[in-house]
C-alpha cells in the first residue's frame, strides 16, 4: 500500500524495484566482537583509540540480488545525493526503484534531486529492524571489519570497499539475507 504510494501512477507492478538503504560508519575505534578461541584461554583483541571514519552507503535490491555501494568521507545531504544518482544507473530500464530508508534529516530533505526512476519510502520513526541492510553491516563487521586496526584513512576506505566487494560479490548473498515476505510485489 505504502509502496502504491510513492510510485507514480504510470509505473506497472512488474516494473517495481524495492530496495532497501542505510549508511554504516567504519573506523579506527570499530566494532569488538567474538572471535574463536581455545577453551580456557581470554584472547585480547587490540581497540584503536584514534577518531578516524569512513562511511558505508549501502542500498541493496533483494528480489534482483544486486547491491550499490559507495565509500564517503562523512554523511549528509551531498552525499546522499550521489549515492541516488549512483542507485538510479544499476535500475533496468523502464523499471522505477522504491528505495526504503530510514528518516534521517539527509534522507527527506526536500533538496535532494531525485532521479526520475526513483522515490523514497521512508520507514516509521525508530524502526531499523525493518530494513536489512541492517544485517549488511553486521555481516560486514562481523566477517571483514571488527577487531581491527587501521593504519590510515585510505586504509579504512580500502577495507570497507573489499569487505562490500566480498560480501556483494557472493551468489545469492543479497537475496538471501535481504529477503522479507513483506517486502515482496
């Protein structure tokens, strides 16, 4: 119903996209998480003390199992607005993309220019349990980037492009974790 909302008129069911985006912050004071270890033993796992990030725009599209992602310095309107520009080139032609996000003040400012094959359907007020690209980061902390140490900026940037190239790059790894019943045309 929502989705009948934001899609124009003209557009036919088949011709939906849903998508799903969020940003993550990745930096030198990361996540700490659970790592293997012998039974009897406490690991230490080192905990950088510097303040260095780089941000995750991430938007992923289930039911086609594809993913954009950028890397940005910080996050904010401007920057938002190149990751539409860059989710608008990966929809199929003559499709338009519903992209569900949460109600950040960069992502319903009326100042963004939206691509013609593009709408944004925001999500209630404190709800991220309702977009899985919340799972995305987790994967991604989990698997590519907690309990490490960056040495730079460019080394945060690098690693947060390989751990998204690795993640997006499994067959079926969007859809499979991505997926919601309620989310389906």
């Amino acid at each position: 119903e929502k989705v009948a909302e934001a899609v124009p008129e003209d557009v036919l069911p088949e011709n939906i996209e849903i998508w799903f985006q969020d940003e993550a912050r990745v930096g030198q004071r990361g996540s700490v998480t659970r790592i293997w270890a012998r039974r009897g033993t406490r690991p230490r796992v080192i905990r950088q003390q510097q303040f260095e990030y780089a941000y995750i725009f991430g938007a992923v599209c289930p039911m086609k199992d594809r993913a954009v992602g950028l890397v940005m310095p910080s996050i904010g309107m401007d920057y938002m607005q190149y990751h539409l520009d860059e989710i608008a080139k990966h929809i199929e032609p003559g499709n338009h993309a519903v992209i569900v996000l949460d109600r950040a003040a960069w992502h319903t400012t009326k100042k963004l220019r939206l691509p013609k094959n593009l709408s944004l359907l925001p999500l209630p007020a404190a709800s991220p349990e309702l977009n899985p690209t919340e799972q995305v980061w987790q994967v991604l902390r989990d698997r590519y980037l907690a309990n490490r140490c960056f040495e730079s900026y460019d080394h945060i940037v690098e690693s947060c492009c390989d751990a998204w190239n690795a993640f997006t790059s499994g067959e079926g790894a969007i859809r499979q974790l991505c997926s919601r019943d309620w989310a389906k045309k």
